[in-house]
C-alpha cells in the first residue's frame, strides 16, 4: 500500500509534481503511466525518500520511507537498471545491497536463480547487457521479499522473451497479494501487464482507474461524425452536455464531397454520447449525416488523446 | 515458473523480520569496499609507495648526511625521513577515500544504497569506519615497514633511530593516524563534492598544491600559514624533530581532526538535505 496526499515537488521553477495523491493498492500491477518527463520516475524517487518533496507526504505501508526499520524488507524498486558500479560482480552487488538489511546470504544465490543470472553472477556488471542489467535490478527488488515493489520502466532494452518474462512475474507478484506499481510511457505495454492504472502529465494526476474502466471509458464516448450540418449539429451536442471537436481525418474512405465544391460536409468528434444518442439528436433536428462511427480508440490513442495536452517534450510537426 | 520460489508476503510482515543495524551497514560497506578493484590497487599502492619511497628517500639523504652543514645536522630526523614516502603514499588513499563514495554518485549506485539504507548518516558513517580501519591498518603496517626498512638503509651513513629513543614509536604509529585522518577526510570530501575528479582535485589542492603555494608567501604570511594548514599540522605527529614555527605532534594531529571534523559535518549535513 503506497499512500500519498498532496505531493508537490518543485525543481526551481519547474513543477515537476503538481500535487498528486494518490492510494495504490495490494494484489494489483498498477501502471504508472505518463509521457517522458511527466513526473514519473520523481514520483517514485519521492516514495523512496531520495528526494524530498516541497509538500505533502507519502507513505509505505502508514510509514514515510525513510522511518522504515529494514526498508529492503517492505519495499523493493528498481529505478535505473544501469546505476550500478560496473567494477562489481553481480553477486557482490546484490550481497551489499542484502547485508545493508541483514538478508541472508542464501537469498542472494536465490534471487540469482529466479532472475536467471546464476551463470553470470561472477561477472563484473560493466560487461552486462542492458537486459542482464535489468535482471539484476529485477534481483535487487526481490532481495527482501517485499510487500511493495517499484519498477521504473522495467522492460525498456529487453527483448521479447524478457518483456514477456517480467509481465509474467510482475502479474505473479500481484497474484501473491503483493503491490506492484510499474511505470511505462507506453500505453500498450501496460495494456497487458497493469490492472490499474495511475496516469499523469506534467505533473498532474490524469486519471486514476482500472484499467477496463478506461478503455471503456475511452472507445464508448468518442462518436466520429461527418455532416454538411456539422455546425448546428455541434450546437444541438453542446446543448445536450456532450463535447465536440473539429476531427480532421475520417475513418471511412475519403469519399468525393457531395453536393459540389463549396458545401465539403465537415467532420466532428464527439466524446460524451454514444453514436445511437448522436443518431437520435440528428434524426430529431432533421440533420443529415453521412457518417457516423463510434471509434474504437486503442488503449495507446486514448492515452495519448489524454495526454496530449501534457507532453513535454513534443516534436514540431508531430500530428499529435 | 520462477516466480513460485517467492514466498508470499504475510500481513505482519514488518514484525516477522529485525530492524536493519548500524552492523548491517558496516557488512554491507565492507562488501562494497573489498569488491571492487581500485580498492586493491590502491591499498598496493601506498604499501609499495610508503615503503618504496620511504627507503629511496633514506638512502639518498643518508648518504648527504656527511656533506651537509651544521644546522642540517641539528635538525636531522632519521624518522621523519623514513616516513617520508608516506606523505606521497598518502594520495593514493586520498583518492580512494574520495572515490568510495564519488564513484557511488558518478554510477547511480548511491541511489540503490540510499534506498537500501535512508537513513543517509547511517551509510556516511559506516563508510567512514570501514574505510579509516582498513586505512589505520595498512597505515601502520606500512609506515612501521617504512620506519624499519629507512633505517637500515641510514645505518652506516648517518645516525638512525631506534623504536625506543623518544618519540619515534610515537612517530611511526603516528604516521599510520594521519593517513587514518586523511581517509576520513577524503570520505566527507567526496560525499561533499560528489564528483569524483572534483573531489580527487580538492584533495590534491589541500594536501600539495595549496601547502606549495604557501612556500612562496613572505615569511610572515607563511609561517602561521604552514603552521596551522590541516594537513601539514597533521604531518607533525610523524615528525620527531620539531621545527620552528611548526605546532607540537599531538596539537597538529589535533587542528587535522577539527578540519575533518568540520567537513565531515557539512558533508552529513548535506548528504541529509540534498536530493540523492
């Protein structure tokens, strides 16, 4: 269980986090999702007590981390893969990390096993591919056995049987009851791996909801809708408390225009209604439609659709 | 498939296990110390330079002894000169003490051992100790090394001391503590500036650039300069032979462990505050 209330943290002028509370729960992956520089990964820093934040609190299992009495025990993360001093075997790595909480030497062999890196544990960690690193920072959440686990983006540099591998053991470790909270940029990836997701964008907290809830959220509410009466239309949807925006593509083969240059019918997205509402609202006014299609955003477009407005760092001439 | 060997987490976890220990830390700095290279390196080097150096420097000055002039004679110190490869062995733990914990910064490894252990003065301290006994150990062995193979090499040209004439056990064991000092020293340097050349380059500037420098103050400037900069105050414990202007063994030993004091200080403070 990780709590937090109000956090703010505040680099200069930058708002990194803009007050964020959020409650994240045992027995479920929660995905912590955001486009880069979001505030994810000083999210996390700010649970683990690296950094400290400019207001409110957090706390792990009703404890500020830092007044835990043997946090490797309670909390495991992995923020950066590659924060290792490459001069050190892997096994040393992982039995300093163990004696600083007074974990048994035996589980460092078994925390090897599990990761799969027994054969390489003699290796200093400079030679180890970004995969073999994230392994080994998989290794050291595991160390302690912990009730609440941390990954910052835990499957970036792995390959396909290693991607499918941490889902299968981020899922198994929810399975056991345990709080998993995983952040990613990439909406897809969580798709498949979180149950709940906690999204952010500058900073903010977005959306907080599982994530069936959003999908459903997303695709039921979004109507594309083309119409040479598109305005009034707009209007009459407005009025019935939905939302609409100009949509400037279509999903339907671009037809030749109708009715003569002049009169190209516009294109509207509606998010709020359902496509049969939209029909009725049309029918009932006498407007004319010529499409109408509810679109099945993906998971991927509904987050970048919420997101959009809180991407950082965008490149010019991106579409969105 | 592997995650089954992961024992599920009870409801009372926190009470099933023992709170971490300032001994844990100590396990776990000693680990990090002796796992990696530049530690033994390092070490080898100041045994070979202490020693090495030490028994060069004898030698040479041994064999001026008959040639130099009266007040050169007065002022002879066969101990002092036989320690006196450990002034130059004295950067290579400089800079080991400053890179067992810059490294950890330059890494991110300080991240995995901040959170393994937040309480940060936990790590500082532990660090320290670990690293002044290693330090204290390989101090003294070398500099009694030092003392006894200097020595033999005086013998014959010049006078040599003995471990039982006045102050030169005292010398020679006090060499060992200022090395011990100085690995504190540049632990807090480290934790301080956090950047491994940076700290590495404050350390040369404290223990010869800025000593250098002084050397061509006027006189008035220099002494109470010299007499009074940390690491050469420090130096005194090893003299036997105390010149003008220079402070008394133990007095000097004591203005190098109010300096690394006072670092030390600023370094926990901030390695408390700042955001790792």
């Amino acid at each position: 269980m990780i709590e937090a209330r109000g956090l703010v943290k505040r680099y200069g002028s930058t708002m990194a986090v803009n007050d964020l509370s959020f409650c994240i729960r045992p027995g479920l992956v929660t995905g912590f999702l955001g486009p880069n520089g979001a505030g994810k990964t000083t999210t996390m820093r700010m649970i683990l007590g690296l950094d400290a934040p400019t207001q409110g609190s957090v706390t792990v299992g009703g404890r500020s981390y830092r007044d835990l009495p043997a946090p490797m025990r309670e909390v495991g993360a992995l923020l950066d893969a590659k924060a290792v001093h490459g001069g050190r075997r892997a096994r040393d790595h992982l039995l300093c990390l163990a004696q600083s909480n007074g974990i048994p030497r035996r589980r460092v062999e078994e925390v090897l096993r599990i990761v799969g890196l027994e054969n390489v544990a003699r290796r200093r960690t400079k030679g180890f591919s970004m995969g073999m690193s994230q392994r080994l920072g998989i290794a050291s959440a595991l160390l302690g056995d912990p009730a609440v686990l941390m990954f910052d983006e835990p499957v970036n540099g792995l390959d396909p049987d290693g991607i499918h591998w941490v889902r299968t053991l981020m899922r198994s470790l929810a399975a056991e009851g345990r709080t998993v909270l995983v952040s990613s940029h990439l909406m897809s990836e969580m798709a498949l791996t979180a149950d709940h997701l906690l999204v952010i964008g500058k900073g903010r907290l977005i959306a907080d909801t599982s994530v069936e809830e959003f999908t459903r959220s997303s695709s039921q509410r979004s109507v594309h809708v083309r119409s040479p009466q598109a305005a009034e239309l707009a209007a009459r949807v407005r009025d019935a408390g939905a939302t609409v925006r100009a949509g400037s593509t279509s999903p339907a083969a671009t037809a030749p225009a109708p009715g003569g240059a002049g009169t190209a019918p516009d294109v509207i997205e509606i998010t709020g209604m359902d496509s049969a509402e939209v029909g009725e609202l049309a029918a009932a006014h006498g407007i004319v439609l010529f499409e109408l299609v509810p679109a099945k955003a993906s998971l991927e477009e509904a987050f970048m659709e919420l997101t959009r407005d809180s991407v950082e760092y965008q490149a010019a001439g991106a579409t969105r | 498939m592997t995650a089954a060997t992961i024992a599920p987490a009870g409801p009372d976890h926190r009470a099933a296990f023992p709170a971490a220990t300032f001994g844990d830390a100590l396990r776990s700095e000693w680990t990090k110390l002796r796992s990696v290279r530049s530690t033994f390196w390092a070490l080898a080097m100041t045994v070979v330079l202490g020693i090495g150096l030490g028994a060069a420097i004898s030698a040479a000055t041994a064999h001026g002894y008959a040639n130099s002039s009266a007040s050169g004679k007065l002022s002879w110190d066969p101990t002092a000169v036989s320690l006196d490869g450990m002034a130059i062995a004295s950067l290579a733990i400089a800079v080991l003490g400053v890179l067992c914990i810059s490294s950890e910064y330059s890494s991110g490894m300080i991240r995995a051992s901040l959170i393994a252990v937040p309480k940060r003065g936990r790590v500082l301290a532990a660090k320290s100790l670990v690293f002044a006994a290693v330090t204290f150990v390989v101090g003294e062995v070398t500099s009694f090394a030092a003392f006894f193979v200097g020595q033999a090499l005086i013998d014959g040209h010049a006078p040599h001391a003995a471990l039982g004439d006045p102050g030169v056990a005292r010398a020679v064991a006090g060499a060992g503590l200022t090395l011990t000092a100085l690995a504190v020293l540049s632990v807090a340097a480290g934790t301080l500036l956090r950047h491994p050349a940076a700290a590495i380059a404050a350390m040369i500037a404290v223990l010869f650039v800025l000593p250098g420098i002084a050397q061509a103050l006027p006189d008035s400037w220099r002494n109470p300069v010299t007499e009074f900069w940390p690491t050469l105050a420090g130096g005194q414990l090893a003299n036997v032979y105390i010149s003008p202007h220079t402070l008394q063994p133990w007095p000097g030993f004591g203005v190098m462990c109010l300096f690394t004091a006072i670092v030390y200080a600023i370094a926990w403070t901030l390695l408390n505050r700042r955001d790792a």
